[in-house]
C-alpha cells in the first residue's frame, strides 16, 4: 500500500475493491470456460487461480480489516496442510481428496454463520432495526459486515443460518464420503433400515424448526450449536447409508451445496464475490450432478435416500441361476496369444484398475500390442472408477495418449468389429442386463457393449459382485474367458507372456 | 434512476450467477467432468474471504477468533489444495505424443507459470 495517504484512501476505497472482484469474476468464468476442453483445461484452471488471489487480495484491503497476526496463522495452517496433501495425493485417490476439500469449505461456512451469529444474533427478528442497516455510515462496514450495530434485516438471519445448516451437512458428508472412499469407513451401505428416511426426516425438520426459531429472535448461542449439531447428524446419517459406487454423485451433490451456503455467506455478509463465485459452483454442480446420476440411471432422490433397494439381490439371483456353471477361466499366456493375434483391441478399464495402480501396467501392454501391430483403444464408460472422468486422468498419468479414450457413444459402434476386448477390473457398466433385462435393478443404464465383440477377456479378482450386487451375465457368455486376479499383476503376466512370444 | 436495496441487488447478481453457471458448465465434455470438480470445488474456497472479513474485525472475543482462524485456515485449505489438485489432474492430459504438435503452444504457458 501506497504512504501517500490519498492513494491509500482509494485503493481502500469500496469502489476499488468492488472492481477487483468484478476482475475476479471474470476471471473465474472465464477460467471455467477453459476447463470445457482438453487443450485449455490447464490455462483455464490458472486463470480460475489468479481470479481467486486477486479476491483474496481486494478482501484484505478492506478498510476494517485488522488482526493481521491471526489472519496470518489462519494461512500458514491452512498453507501448510493444503500444499502437502495436494501434491503428495495418489491420482487413484483423487475422489477421496475432492471430497476432503469440499468438506473443509463447508466447515469453513458453519464456522463463519456461527461467528456470525455470535455478534449478531442478539439482534435476529427484530424488524424495527431493518431501517438501521440501510442508513449512510450506520451499518454496512466497507463491502464486509455490521458487527457493531443495532440490528440486521431479517433475511441476513435468514441466509446466515441456511449457510449454516447447508455448511455443516456438508462438512460431515463429505467427511464421511471420504472416509468411504478411503476405506476408514466401509463401503457398503450403513443404515437404520427401514426407518432411515425417517430419521433423516426428523433431522432435517428438526434442523429447520432450529433456523425458523433463531431467525425469529431466539437468541440462544446453545441453539445455535443445538442446530449445527443436528445438521452435522444430518450429514451423517444422508451420506453413511449410501453405498460406495454412488460416492461421486453424493461428492458432486455436496461440492454444489457447498457453493450454495457461500453464497448464502455472501448475500449475509453483503460480498458480490462470495456471491457470484458460490452461485455458480452452486449451479455448475448441481449441472454436474444430474449428469453423473443420468450417466448411471439413478435419480437424484434415489440416491439420496439411500442404498439399492432390495429388488438387486432377487434379480441378481434369477440372474445366476440361468447362467450358472458355465463360466470360462483363462491363463495369462492364453490371454497374450488370443492379444497377440489380434487385430483390433479395446481396453475396458474400470475401479479394479484404479484400486490395482494397474495403469502404468495396461500403458506397458498397450505398448507391446502395438509393437506387434495390434490397433489398441479405450473405451471409457463416462462413470467408471469413482467419478466421471476417473479413468481419463489415470490413463493419462501412464501417458496414455488422449486420442485413445474413446466416449461410450463412440466405442459402442466399434465392438462388432473388435476381435478382443479386453475389461479390467470394469463390472456393472459392461452387464448386458441393463440391455436385456427389464428386472434388473440397472435396467436401462448405458452400458459399453463388450459383448457384441468377437471375444471378452475380462481380469476381476473374483467371481464377487460389483457394487450394484448384480451378477454380470457377460461372464457367462460363451465368448467370454475370466482371468482371475489382481488387475496390475495380471496386465503383467500378460505383457511378460506376450514379450516372451 | 432505481435505487433498488441491497438485498435485491444481491437476489440479482444471485440469479444471474447462477444462469452463467448453468451455461458455462452445459459445455463441458465428459472426460473432463473430474477435473472440472474438482476445479468448481476450489472455487467455492471463496469462502475463506467471509473468514478473512469476519476476523479483520475489531471487537471479536476469543472463541469468535478461534473459529474463524479455523475458518480461514479451512477456506485456503480448500482453495489451494482445490487449485493444487486440479492442475496436477489436468498437466497429466498433456500427453506425450501431442506436444510434438504443441510446442509453440506449451512455450508461453512454460513462461507464465
């Protein structure tokens, strides 16, 4: 800042800091633009960055703003966690990180409503005062807040205390995603049964009763914790009974809540950058979202009230019984000569793949296949592996080139004149059921038409169903051989195999 | 000339953020939608300036501080880690066999970062 005491009268001067945050704005849009494709996607996430430092920036040249030392520790801690755990985090584990992320910026919101409150909560759900915030030099403080007035207007109760409930539900879902993802927690769905969508119910009412009596003009501190806490069960109790392959829609679902409670925090908090910048994670994600639940023919709502419903195991049943008994095992060596004397093949990668750190392997096979003149591509079903996208960036790390992965709607086609595919730890989204069997519980889910080429190699580790607990009727094709055993050891033996040929 | 209130100002900015969101994401193709996660999520680290307002502030007791060095320090959590995490996902669709066709283009970037 500048010593002359004109320039820093402007440069503190809301005007100033109100354009800083238009830059940054555009800043963000545009950066999101550039993350629409491949060539741009790294630029527009810098640019995305830039914008985030400029806000930052114009925030701390308010002209309220003092306690440099804790802003400073505030930081530092959050510097000093941040940088590590981003650079260290395995690409296998990058749903899991996603979610730790979202997770402490909805914290960060329950923690900022809750301050909020706390200076200001005395003051809820009195009217009268609403004139107050609207007088010249009386209550807005620069583009931050009014701690030391008479009142607020009721909606900024309102959108504090909706940032809090949103913030907090987000904070432990995404939590508990996480701990699914990592595998702390199991996977597999936890819930009260049949009285699960009660309880959630209560919660949420109860929740709810909480905000409408503060707003209102409870000013009770220990209500406020009281209705954190519920939301913080809230969180729990939506997240734990869903089971893991759901995680990435509940992910996205709670990174576009958590845009929603910043910029409730913005509109309480009167800052345009909280607004806009939370308005649209808020509706992106939400975007987002509806896409990833389309993609698997699950509905939002379903999701959200938790876990398959029992119908799975009946249809999973019937299933097996048709087919049973007929399921061709493989070797490695087999394997390789069937690749070796193949003229076109497709590689099916799934969660198996990315549980194994099998990409580096599969990049090798690939590479050996097409030594011998093999035409090798992949065909990446938009939710394979944990997230949309999953398998793209593990494929990726192993340097696989981007004109190799090929969409859904673009592989279909290809398999009738495919002699070997070839699935990798890939389950319910090569299961022709969706196709053929109205029963089943993934009937009319989009799947990668493995079947209708010449031959199917599929390595799975075992017979076990996958997430949907859904036998997969490809294994029972005669086309089909299974070789048994973990991805990356198994893409090994082939590659040694083929090598050795 | 309007003078309309602060709240309805925000409502406006509000729903016309939202719009923008809905429009700039529509585009996106598949392959990208885990980055693009992950890019929106360090976005709404935005958070962290209602932590750094809030704590600039005169007049705040010691839980009141407390909770916001936590919310701050979550926010740039959220915020670096976000931006941190995206551009390692993305630096990896840099393939290999591209950036023979590319250099002119990766040269500028090189420079900037």
């Amino acid at each position: 800042m500048s010593s002359l005491p004109l320039a820093s009268t402007f440069l503190q001067s809301d005007d100033f800091i109100y354009v800083l945050y238009i830059i940054a704005f555009a800043l963000f849009i545009q950066g999101l633009r550039g993350l629409a494709g491949p060539t741009t996607a790294v630029r527009g996430n810098r640019i995305a960055g830039v914008g985030m430092a400029i806000a930052v920036v114009a925030t701390l040249l308010n002209k309220g703003e003092g306690n440099w030392g804790l802003i400073a520790l505030g930081v530092a801690l959050g510097t000093a966690v941040g940088i590590p755990a981003a650079r260290q985090v395995k690409m296998t584990a990058m749903p899991q990180m996603v979610a730790l992320f979202n997770g402490v910026g909805g914290g960060a919101v329950a923690l900022i409503s809750w301050v909020e409150f706390r200076h200001q909560g005395s003051t809820y759900g009195s009217r009268t005062l609403e004139v107050a915030h609207e007088l010249p030099g009386g209550a807005v403080v620069g583009s931050g807040v009014a701690v030391h007035v008479g009142g607020v207007p009721t909606y900024v109760a309102i959108f504090s205390v909706f940032a809090a409930i949103v913030g907090s539900v987000s904070f432990w879902g995404s939590n508990i995603a996480f701990g699914k993802l990592q595998e702390i927690i199991p996977g597999r769905p936890i819930s009260f049964g049949s009285a699960q969508q009660i309880v959630n119910l209560v919660l949420l009412v109860l929740a709810l009763a909480a905000g409408v009596d503060l707003v209102a003009g409870a000013h009770s501190e220990l209500l406020f914790i009281g209705m954190l806490v519920i939301a913080a069960l809230l969180g729990n109790a939506v997240v734990l009974p869903i089971g893991g392959a759901d995680m990435p829609v509940v992910i996205s679902l709670l990174n576009a809540f958590t845009g929603l409670s910043a910029a409730a925090t913005g509109v309480a908090l009167n800052n345009p950058a909280l607004i806009v910048a939370g308005m649209i994670v808020g509706a992106s994600g939400t975007i987002l979202t509806n896409l990833m639940a389309v993609a698997m023919n699950r509905s939002i709502p379903a999701i959200v009230a938790g876990g398959f419903g029992g119908g799975g195991a009946v249809a999973g049943a019937e299933g097996a019984g048709e087919h049973a008994g007929t399921v061709k095992s493989t070797s490695a060596s087999d394997a390789a000569i069937q690749l070796a004397y193949a003229s076109r093949v497709v590689i099916v990668p799934g969660y198996g793949m990315a549980v194994a750190q099998a990409q580096h392997a599969v990049r090798e096979l690939t590479k050996e296949l097409e030594k011998r003149g093999v035409e090798v591509s992949y065909a990446i079903h938009p939710v394979a592996g944990r997230m949309p996208g999953h398998m793209n960036v593990l494929l990726a790390e192993a340097d696989v080139p981007y004109d190799q992965l090929k969409e859904m709607e673009d592989a279909n086609p290809e398999f009738q004149r495919t002699d070997v595919s070839l699935v990798i730890g890939a389950n319910d989204v090569t299961n022709p059921a969706a196709k053929n069997t109205p029963s089943s519980p993934i009937y009319g889910m989009p799947i990668l038409e493995v079947n209708e080429s010449r031959s199917v190699i599929v390595i799975k580790r075992s017979m076990n169903p996958g997430f949907a607990g859904i036998e997969n009727e490809l294994y029972y094709e005669p086309e089909t051989s299974m070789l048994f055993g973990d991805a990356k050891s198994a893409v090994s033996e082939i590659t040694s195999e083929l090598e050795q040929l | 000339m309007i003078l309309a209130s602060t709240l309805t100002t925000n409502l406006g900015i509000l729903v016309l953020a939202g719009f923008i969101g809905f429009v700039v994401i529509s585009k996106v193709p598949n392959t990208l939608h885990t980055p693009l996660m992950s890019g929106t999520n360090a976005i709404h680290g935005i958070v962290l300036l209602g932590g750094l307002l809030l704590l600039g502030l005169a007049g705040l007791d010691g839980l009141s501080k407390a909770l916001l060095v936590i919310a701050v320090a979550f926010g740039t959590i959220n915020v670096i880690g976000g931006f941190l995490v995206t551009d390692r996902m993305l630096e990896m669709f840099k393939s290999k066999p591209k950036a023979k066709d590319e250099e002119k283009d990766n040269a500028p970037k090189g420079a900037g970062s």
